[in-house]
C-alpha cells in the first residue's frame, strides 16, 4: 500500500490532535464513515454521526477500554442540512463524508440524485458550517473534511460519480480561497465499500492513514494505490485554484 501528500498543500505549522475534539461524520452508516469514527475515538475524539438512515445505532468498540464509547446519532434529511445549525455550533470538525454512486445508470433522476447528493449537499453543509463560525474564532480552530475521492482525477468506472466528484472537488477549491477555515479534501483511492464493489484497500486502513496525515497536518490527503494519483491530483489543483483566483473574488 502507498499513501502521501502533495508537500504544497501542506499546511505547515498546523500539526493537528483530536484529543476531545468534537467531530461530526455524515455518511456515518456507511463503511468509511464506520471506519474514521472508530479510528478518531482511538485517537481521543468525541464522534457526532450524522446519518440519513433511520433507527440505525453506533457503538465504537477499540482495544482500549479508554476509547469505547457511546456516540451521538443525529438523523438528517438532504436539502434539511441547516435544522442542525445549532448543533453544528459546537463541533470543531466537519466530515463531510457521504455520497452515492449510480454506478453505469445515465437516466434524469440518476444524474439529478448524484449530484444533489454528492455536489449539492455537500455544499450546503460546507456553507452552513461556514456560516457559524464565529468571526472571532482562528481559522486553526473549526474544519471541515470533504471526501471527494480521486475521481476528481481519475476514472471510477462510474460517469455520474465521476461527475458529482469533481464538481465538488472544483467547489472545495474556489471556497478554500476564502480562508474562512481549514478546508481538508480526502483523496481516497478504491477501499472496498457498498459504494464501491471495485475496491481494493480497506476502510480501516485508510481510515487510520487519513487520520495520520491529518495529524502531521496535511490539507490534500491522498491515499490510494495508483501512483498517477500523486502527479495528477497536485497539478490538477494548482492550476484550477489559479484559474480560480485570477477570474473570481470574494463577494464584498
């Protein structure tokens, strides 16, 4: 397995430790979500899951007696995202971690759904959050994390996932010019999920290697086991965040 991270994209002096942080998780039930709520709670976080699946319950159970724990579960609707404004108040990280993928189908409402979920909802999650944050409050202080994938550069073998991806992926880029706050996108390579029947890697390990580089403070977090990933992610960004900035501004 090989994992790692464009060195530019580092956010240096910005190591990261999720002792009694508060993070939420959408995507919760999925197989990834599972897996980082597991991983952070080892590493000292409180778990808030975000899911949209009804009577679904959590229980994180490690090796170390210190980090099982009961979390809390939040059930949420899409295009409802801002109900949890209140709640958002006091979460120091945002994992924006759900997502669809229609795999081969082409009809309206698959294209409608792909992008209201994996494009539309995200957003709006990242706007709500954004939002929130207290004017007097560092950017070091709240996060969010978008799981983009590294569809943004790479086939899926899914048109439509593909398509959702980068167009959230292109969104996270043209918000993080803002600054508001440290916006982390996760690159992850095919892990073995519902999602994705093509996968290789395990969530559980990507999982932990998301929440490493994290820690060493990392903003593009690349785990897969394609090396085009590592070449083509980084030029890709570069290049779309000048577009960006040279032909869009900050609303005055």
């Amino acid at each position: 397995m090989c994992f790692g991270i464009t060195l530019v994209d580092r956010v240096l002096g910005t190591a990261l430790s999720f002792k009694d942080k508060t993070i939420a998780i959408t995507g919760a039930s999925g197989t990834m979500g599972r897996a980082l709520m597991s991983e952070l709670s080892k590493r000292g976080a409180k778990i808030v899951a975000l899911t949209t699946s009804p009577n679904v319950s959590f229980q994180i159970t490690n090796s170390e007696p210190q980090a099982n724990q009961e979390i809390e579960v939040i059930t949420w609707q899409l295009g409802h995202e801002t109900e949890l404004r209140d709640r958002l108040q006091k979460v120091d990280i945002l994992i924006l971690n759900h997502g669809i993928n229609v795999l081969g189908a082409r009809d309206s409402a698959a294209i409608y759904q792909s992008y209201e979920v994996n494009t539309f909802s995200v957003f709006r999650w990242i706007d709500l959050f954004l939002e929130i944050i207290p004017k007097s409050e560092t950017t070091i202080t709240k996060e969010i994390w978008v799981n983009t994938s590294e569809a943004e550069v790479n086939p899926a073998l899914s048109p439509l996932y593909e398509l959702s991806k980068r167009a959230i992926g292109d969104l996270v880029t043209l918000r993080r010019l803002d600054k508001a706050c440290t916006i982390r996108k996760l690159i992850l390579g095919p892990f073995k999920s519902d999602l994705n029947p093509y996968g290789v890697m395990s969530a559980s390990f990507v999982a932990w290697a998301i929440a490493f580089l994290a820690e060493l403070g990392f903003r593009d977090i690349i785990v897969t086991i394609n090396p085009i990933t590592f070449i083509a992610y980084p030029v890709k960004e570069f290049w779309r965040s000048l577009y960006f900035r040279l032909f869009s501004h900050r609303k005055q």
